[in-house]
C-alpha cells in the first residue's frame, strides 16, 4: 500500500519562526499606528496571513493609509528575511524526525511567501528534505484556513486528501487541513492555553510525530479497522497519546 504524503506546516511547526515574525509584526505594525505587541502574534494571530492581521486591527483602530502599510510590510519583510538568516533553528526533534520519516513523500505547506519559504529551509538546512516541494499561499492564492491550499498541494503531489497526513502548529492550519478531508496531526505546543480541535491527534513535540505516524499506518494497513486511515476515528485517547 502507498505510503501517505505528509504535509508540514514550516513556521512553528518545523523552524522557530514565530518570535522572530511576532518582532518585526510589532514594530512594523506599531509604526504605523496599529496597536499590536509580540504576544499578540503568538496568542490571538498565531499562523494568520499579514493582510488579515492588518485587516482585523484596521476594524479594531481605524484605516491606515494603503502605502503606508505597503511600505511597512516590504520593510517588515526585509528585516525578517535578515534575521531568519542569521537566527533561525529548527524546532526540537525535527531533523531527527525527518531523518526517520525521509522514506515517506512530503511537501511543506505555508501561509507564508515562498521567497520566506525558501529562506527558512535553506537557512536550516531542511531543503535537504524538501527541495522544492513546497506550497504557498501567496503562489496558490489562498490561504489558512481555508482548504485548498491544502487540497491544492495533494493535487499538484498527486495524492488524494484522505491519503494525506498535515502536521501543523497552528490552529489555523489545523482546521484547515480538517475541512479539506485529511488527517490531521496537531503540534500543541502549548497545551496549558490551546485546545486541540476534534478530529485532529494532539502532540506536543516533534519527538511523538514518527510512532504517531507508523501507528496510523498500521491502522490504515488494517483490514480490522479500516480501508482507509482517514476513515479510522483515531483519538489521543484511542493511541495513548495523551501526554
């Protein structure tokens, strides 16, 4: 039986991005008069596009004139691109990870531009394992959550959504990946205040994804269980996941 494509989400989930983006979010967006501080990335905007952010704070404190957030974006971005250069690491346990799952097709799938894609894999190395089957929303437009960017990388792999597995971070991208059909493995890096969506296996480390993955697997070459892996109803509960 084929193995399934795994389908990763880059920020947060495979490179510690996140703090670096919240930085240059705040400073970018507080220079034009939109109130927004680091944390407010990584509670409320955790994995959203830039232009929904801006569009949410502009309903919240009033328009800011389009070149100006034009330009404060192009900056942004910039110094971004400079920092993940110089700062960027992966997440605990990912290359390992990668290591033992390198057998199985995979592809990364981002809200993100794909020059900032790109950046990230090269400066971490991790293009070793990609190259360059990776899937922005920019290129596709259309972005978490909403699906197809997901179903747009399984169409372009080949694969159908119930033979695709998405691990991602966020619960943007979590819940997109739910509507498009496919199972769905969360990185719950912060259980104490997220709540893992039903439908989805929680993990909180990189570490836990490989017996996660050989186990749906298992149930997914299971003729007990089910023709299909993404037809199993896999709980935490039901693997023992729960950590």
């Amino acid at each position: 039986m084929p193995l399934p494509l795994l389908l990763f989400d880059c920020d947060g989930t495979l490179v510690d991005s996140e703090p670096l983006l919240a930085d240059e979010m705040a400073t970018a967006l507080t220079g034009v008069g939109l109130p927004f501080q680091r944390q407010d990335y990584m509670g409320e905007f955790r994995g959203a596009r830039f232009r929904t952010i801006v569009a949410e704070l502009q309903a919240r404190f009033g328009e800011v004139d389009p070149q100006r957030l034009e330009s404060a974006e192009r900056t942004m971005r910039d110094n971004l691109a400079k920092r993940l250069t110089r700062e960027l690491k992966t997440l605990p346990g990912v290359v390992d990870t990668l290591e033992t799952l390198r057998r199985f097709p995979s592809a990364v799938v981002s809200n993100g531009p794909e020059s900032k894609i790109q950046a990230a894999l090269k400066a971490t190395q991790l293009a070793t394992y990609f190259g360059k089957r990776f899937f922005s929303g920019y290129t596709a437009n259309c972005w978490k959550p909403e699906p197809c960017l997901h179903l747009h990388a399984a169409s372009i792999m080949g694969f159908s959504a119930r033979d695709c597995i998405a691990i991602d971070d966020a619960l943007v991208g979590v819940r997109a990946a739910l509507k498009a059909g496919m199972t769905v493995i969360h990185l719950n890096r912060f259980p104490d205040s997220e709540t893992t969506p039903d439908g989805a296996i929680s993990i909180e480390s990189m570490t836990q994804l490989t017996s996660v993955v050989r186990r749906l697997i298992t149930g997914r070459e299971s003729a007990a269980i089910a023709p299909h892996f993404s037809d199993t109803g896999l709980t935490e509960t039901r693997y023992g996941l729960i950590t």
